[in-house]
C-alpha cells in the first residue's frame, strides 16, 4: 500500500499529521529539540502565555497519581514579552505551524495578550485557555460559566483575525452547553479536555500534597472522561475539535479521532517519554498501514454507535 495521508486541517491550518503537544506540558518546543523532530510532528502548542512574567505556585506543585498526575504549576510563564523577544526567533526557525496559548486573570487581559499575537506572522492561530478565575468578578471561572466564556471569547474574537482555539475545562455539568457558547462567540476550533481538579493526602503528615491544596488531574486516569467529552461535542457542534487526555500511544489517538477528533495533543506522555509526540504519530501512521486505510482524515467521527 502507498504511504498514508496523515494531513489534517484545523481552522485553516493544515497540519502534517493529527499530533499537537498540549499546552504546558512542552515548554517553548526548544526544550524538547533534543528529544524528537520538531518538523515531525502535526504542531506546537506553546505554554499559556500571559500578559506579564507569572512565576506560578509554591513547591511542591506535581505529584504523580494512581494513572496520571496533579500539577498546580500555576500557569508559570515568560510573559509575552519575553515570547516575542526569546522564544519566538527559534520557533520561526522549525517548519511547524506554532499555535500560542494564552490567558489572562481579566477580560481586559485576555483582549491584550490576542493583540500583542495577532500581529506576529510566527503564530499560526491561538488556544484560548478559559480555565481561569475572573479576579474582578470575584473568582470566577470564566470556562465554568456559558456567559463568562463567551465575553471572553468574543473578545479574543475581536483583537485577532487568527484561527482561534478554545480550550475547554471539564470541570463543568454541561460540556456541550460550553461549546455551543464558545461556537456561538465566534471560535473556530475547540481543544478538549483541560485537567480535572483534583487533590492528593499525605495520610501520615495529615496535609495536602500539593501546596495549592487541589490541583489538575491529567494522563490516563481522564481519558474515558475525554472521550465521552469529545464524542458529545462532536454531536453537538459543527467546528473541529482536538482531543486531549491520557493519550499515551497511537492507538489512544486514534480512538479519539475515531469520537469526532480532528487532531489530538499530547502531554502527560512527554513526561514520561518526550519523545512521545512523534512517536505517536509514527504510530498512527503504521496503524493505517496495518488496516490499509488511506486516510487519517477518513476517521474523523467514524465511530458506529
């Protein structure tokens, strides 16, 4: 059989083959160049980028879990400045589509950091995380509330013309409800699932593990979560959606392209592996061939329920 094609399209951007890195879980990408081919794998997706240097929680902020880990690093970051300025000439250099991730702990915020991107002809679109407490609103989570994300979505909306990626948090009663907002607001992709809150006990010490108290549950423990999630939304709304949880091998990928998934990113894996990202995509690549399938993109939604 011919080599598969792995391409797949996302918002206008046409990715190599399905495999992003998840946000937070790969630094810049010059981290990882020691470890896999940046030009192997679909795109890099950078850490949540906010309007100023953010140094994050206090230690300790990771502990590994019964199939999978907590993180409260606290979106610990350079800044957009320090991006532009650091991060952004070695990422021009890799031939690989650069989404930036960003936040902000205001609507004002979130408005500023997608203009400061949206001039950068380095970045190929945006992931916006609404996984983030409105500090004037008194703490709010702007992806817990329909109306909340949608101002912010809205906003982001209207300061980049970029493809533009919301990142949805699971930690919500109605996934779908979410997604008709952000569709509705204007996004042109969905990313899901971002972590699940979640805690750990020292029993003989009688504390908490993390020095936040709670903190985001991710790797394989949450797929099951990720897929219904996935499969749900899928139904629900017509925009392409990234699959994100658990994803350790080829074959987790491609049951999530399988639930309606376009693309999926990886990141609890590069952990353990990080050379995880392109080692997926070589993976998926061979399943294709092993099933003489033609197409990655053939599998989009192909689940029969």
């Amino acid at each position: 059989m011919h080599k598969p094609d792995m391409t797949v399209e996302l918002a206008g951007i046409k990715l190599r083959n399905p495999v992003m890195t998840a946000s937070g879980t790969f630094g810049y990408g010059a981290e990882f160049a020691a470890h896999l081919d940046l030009e192997s794998i679909g795109a890099l997706v950078t850490k949540g980028l906010s309007l100023r240097p953010k140094a994050g929680n206090p230690t300790p902020r990771i502990v590994e879990t019964p199939g999978g880990m907590l993180n409260a690093i606290g979106l610990q970051n350079v800044g957009i400045d320090a991006f532009i300025t650091e991060k952004l000439p070695y990422l021009a250099k890799v031939d690989t589509p650069v989404i930036a991730n960003l936040y902000g702990n205001t609507l004002e915020e979130y408005g500023e950091v997608a203009s400061r991107l949206d001039a950068l002809s380095g970045v190929a679109g945006v992931e916006v995380n609404i996984s983030c407490p409105n500090v004037k609103q008194g703490g709010i989570v702007f992806g817990t509330d329909p109306a909340a994300a949608q101002e912010v979505v809205r906003l982001v909306r209207r300061n980049t013309k970029k493809p533009m990626i919301v990142k949805l948090s699971p930690n919500v009663t109605d996934v779908v409800a979410m997604a008709k907002a952000c569709a509705d607001a204007g996004a042109d992709a969905l990313s899901l699932i971002n972590t699940l809150t979640g805690m750990a006990i020292d029993l003989d010490r009688r504390r908490p593990v993390l020095a936040n108290v709670t903190g985001g549950l991710s790797g394989p423990a949450i797929k099951p979560v990720a897929l219904r999630m996935v499969w749900q939304v899928a139904r629900a709304v017509k925009l392409p959606l990234i699959g994100i949880g658990g994803i350790m091998n080829g074959r987790d990928a491609l049951e999530f392209m399988l639930a309606g998934a376009s693309a999926v990113q990886v990141g609890t894996a590069s952990f353990l592996d990080p050379g995880a990202a392109q080692r997926i995509a070589a993976e998926m690549e061979q399943y294709l061939v092993d099933h003489k399938i033609a197409s990655v993109a053939s599998l989009i939604g192909a689940l029969e329920v």
